[in-house]
C-alpha cells in the first residue's frame, strides 16, 4: 500500500526537498502541498493524505492549531511534526493536541521516510530527547493534573503494566521483552488500553499517564 503524504510548510524549499526525497522511495507518495494551517485543512478534506507533515510555525494558522482541527474530524490523518529543534517549545502542546510524533528539519532521506512510515503504521515517533522534554514540562506543571485519573480503575494489571512501560518511551517490542510475551500480546493489550481509557494513540496514551499520576518525572 502506498502511504499518501501532505507536506505542510511555509518555505518553499522546505517543501520542495521533502517532496524530492518522499517521491523516491516506493512506497511513498506526495498527494499535495499546502503553505500555511488553513490551506492544510483544505487540502486533507480534498486529497485524504495518511500522514501530513507539518510545520508549526506558520502564517494565517500555524500547526498547533491546524492539528486540533484535523483532530477533531471523524478520521484524521496521523500528524507528523516538523521542528528546526528537537526541545521545541511546542512539544508538549503538539502532543497534547494529537500529533503523532517528530521530525527535525533537517533529517536524512531515510530518517524523513522511516518516520512516515511509523506514524502511517500507528506508533508514536518520540525520540529521546522529546521524551525527556514532555518530561521536563509535566515537572514544571507540578504533576498529575487530570480528572480522568478514576479510569485507570478499569485496567488489568497488565494493561497498567503496559501503559506505565509505553509512556516510559519503550517500543512494543521492548515492552514484549521487558514482559517476556509476544509483540502482538503488547498490541493487543495497549489496544485495549486505548479503547478503555478514550484515547486516541500512543502520544495521548502517554499525556494521560503522566497527568493521571501513573507514571512521574524522574522515575
């Protein structure tokens, strides 16, 4: 299947070199481009792109606000975001409003179609340095501040397990070793994780772990 990309920029050049690498792997395709948030929403309704890579400042609407809207639509896209610095100050407001990972500006050919490929396929692209930034900031808010926190009640004790060692940033197949199970055992748990807890995919599963008071800064 070939995972349909929209490259949301306000630099030209920017767009134009991610459409030369994109367009050279084969299972990847650049359905459309689009210079600002507003164009962007269009742009989804008309061309229906699995991944959109967006940048998040930019003029009439930036990418915060793009992605919540995108968000708040019956099916939307997996949102991809793009920073010039892996600490941005955006981080933890991009994950908060759905984004399903990051990308640095200037990553590689292989970097760039790797990460498209992970966020097509469902997971979370958070690098280390990212996660110790959402980190940083749920430390500066002073801790668990949801009202959900009685959801939690409705998890097993491995499903808990599962979401603690998700939002500690380990993949699903280090969660498999970590457990001593299969890979497809993790999915299944964390798919029902998801479902229990009203929550979309892996960024919000880890937002929710922190602000609920599961897992702390630090630990």
């Amino acid at each position: 299947m070939t995972i349909r990309v929209l490259i949301v920029d306000d630099q030209g050049m920017v767009r134009s070199g991610f459409r030369v690498l994109l367009n050279a792997q084969p299972d990847i395709e650049v359905a459309g481009e689009a210079e600002n948030g507003e164009q962007a929403l269009t742009a989804v309704t008309e061309l229906k792109p699995d991944v959109v890579l967006m940048d998040v400042r930019m003029p009439v609407l930036n990418g915060l606000e793009a992605t919540r809207a995108l968000m708040a639509r019956p099916e939307p896209p997996k949102v991809l975001v793009l920073t010039t610095f892996d600490l941005d100050d955006y981080v933890y407001e991009a994950l908060r409003a759905g984004a399903a990972g990051f990308l640095l500006k200037d990553a590689s050919a292989n970097e760039l179609a790797a990460a498209v490929r992970v966020v097509a396929a469902g997971d979370a692209l958070l690098s280390p340095s990212v996660t110790k930034r959402l980190i940083a900031e749920f430390a500066r808010l002073g801790g668990p501040r949801s009202p959900g926190k009685d959801k939690l009640a409705e998890l097993t004790d491995r499903e808990t397990e599962v979401l603690a060692l998700v939002a500690r940033g380990l993949s699903n197949n280090e969660i498999a070793a970590s457990l001593v199970v299969a890979e497809q055992t993790v999915k299944t748990h964390f798919g029902r994780v998801l479902m229990k807890l009203g929550l979309r995919d892996r960024p919000q599963a880890i937002v929710y772990a922190y602000e609920t008071g599961l897992v702390r800064p630090g630990e």
